[in-house]
C-alpha cells in the first residue's frame, strides 16, 4: 500500500527554523506581550476585589492612589482601550497573534524564574528546601492565596513602570544624551538597564507614609545589591525577550519565594 513520501530532511529542519522564529519574534513583539500579560493582570485584579484584601503590590498601591483620583472606571476604560490598540496594532503588522505561543512562554519564563531562584540562594537571599519538603508543608490557606495574587500583581504592576515605561524613557535620554559623542550602539541600552536596576532597587526602599507620602527605609547593602542584580536581569530581559517574558517571569519567580517562605513558616 502506498504511503505518503515524508518530507525532505532539509525542509523539515527549515520549517522547524521558521517556527521558532516565529515564536520568538511574535513573543517579542510589544502588543503581543500586552495581550499575554492582560489576563494575568485581570486574575490578579479580580482576585484581590473578591478577596476583600486591603493588601496590594506597592507598585499597584500607587496605581489604587491614581485611581481614587481619577476613577477606577477610567483607567478600566484606559485598560480596554490599551487592549484595543494592542489588538488593532498587532493585527495591522503581523496578522493574527498565535496564542499557542503563550503556553511556551510560560514554560521558558518559569525557566529565568528558577535560574533567579538559584541566584537567590547562592546569594543567601532564600535558604536550602527542597521542593517535595515545601509540597509537603504548605498549606493552601487565605492568606497564602492574597500572597501569590500580590506576586503576580508585583510582575504586571513593576515590569510595567520599572522596564516597560522606566526603561523605555532612560533609553530614550540616553539615545538623547549621546547622539553627538558617536557611542557604541550598546551604550545607550547599557545605561538605561543599570540606571534602571539602581532605580529598580531603591523603589523597594521606599514606602508610603501614613499621610500619603513616601519616605526613604534604611538601605541594607547586602538586599539592595541582589535587586539590583535582578533588575539588571529583567531589564535585558524585557529588552531581549519582551515584556510579556519579564512579567511571567518576574511573578512565577515571586510565587516561587512565596510558597518556599510559607512552607518555612509551617
């Protein structure tokens, strides 16, 4: 009985080139990541409304003061119309967003999660536990649940100000900065991604006062510099693989410290 002639080696190893292409370029592309980080930002949005929780990410706590300002229903409106240019803009330039590449890119920002994961306890910032220890000691309780809806607030609300509009405005200066010194093309994102890192730190040195304003924490050497490491990390992130890769990456990597701290604390 005849068979189908299977593809020749050459075409076959060429369409699997093309495909991986394809997932790291639709996966880099700006209104692609918008579209896969906004159902992580409704989970946590939805979440912590339903949860009856005063608590949020420190980021987000600045976007709540916005809100009461201007309205909740506002910026939900500026939410929906941001989805809408995504949605226009990605259609205009690369048709269809294959949404089969999220679940890949779920799995590689899990990926840069547990190599940040390693850092951190080679840095001596999460003690030794083994992953079937914290299975067997974490208890699925409220409060661990609002904690893992705060980590995935802090990879929407943080890689949104600290690399998507933080980065995007310390590049452009730079590019400004030096377009008449002839610099190397690198320099610019180099600046833009330390300076960020160092910004990235001292933001979690800062803690809003009981009258609405900020003020200044004691600045531990030892904590300061492993952010900063980490924002060094998911500004070429943010740079190289896109947003949607440092938002995933940046909560899994917090849901992983919440679920290793709380299995230490039963």
């Amino acid at each position: 009985m005849p068979t189908a002639a299977a593809p020749p080696k050459g075409k076959a190893a060429a369409s699997a080139d093309a495909k991986v292409r394809g997932y790291f370029a639709d996966t880099r592309n700006l209104a692609t990541g918008y579209l896969f980080v906004l159902p992580l930002l409704v989970l946590y949005e939805v979440g912590i409304q339903t949860s009856n929780s005063d608590r949020v990410n420190a980021v987000g706590d600045g976007f709540q003061y916005l809100a009461e300002k201007v309205g909740h229903n506002v910026l939900n409106v500026v939410l929906a119309c941001g989805f809408i240019v995504a949605f226009l803009y990605n259609r205009s330039t690369q048709g269809r967003t294959n949404v089969v590449h999220i679940a890949p890119l779920i799995l590689e920002a899990a990926t840069y999660a547990f190599l940040i994961g390693i850092f951190a306890w080679a840095f001596g910032r999460m003690p030794v536990n083994s992953l079937a220890d914290m299975a067997g000691k974490v208890s699925w309780d409220r409060e661990l649940g609002i904690n893992l809806l705060l980590s995935l607030g802090a990879g929407v609300y943080e890689e949104t100000l600290f690399r998507l509009v933080l980065i995007g405005a310390l590049l452009w200066l730079a590019r400004e900065a030096l377009k008449h010194s002839e610099p190397d093309e690198h320099t610019p994102y180099l600046v833009a991604v330390f300076t960020g890192a160092v910004l990235f730190a001292l933001a979690h040195h800062v803690a809003f006062g009981d009258g609405g304003g900020l003020r200044l924490l004691p600045i531990d050497a030892r904590p300061f510099v492993f952010r900063a490491v980490c924002g060094v990390f998911f500004g070429a992130l943010y740079l190289m693989r896109g947003f949607a890769a440092a938002v995933y990456a940046h909560a899994l990597y917090d849901v992983l410290v919440c679920v290793h701290n709380a299995s230490l604390a039963r």
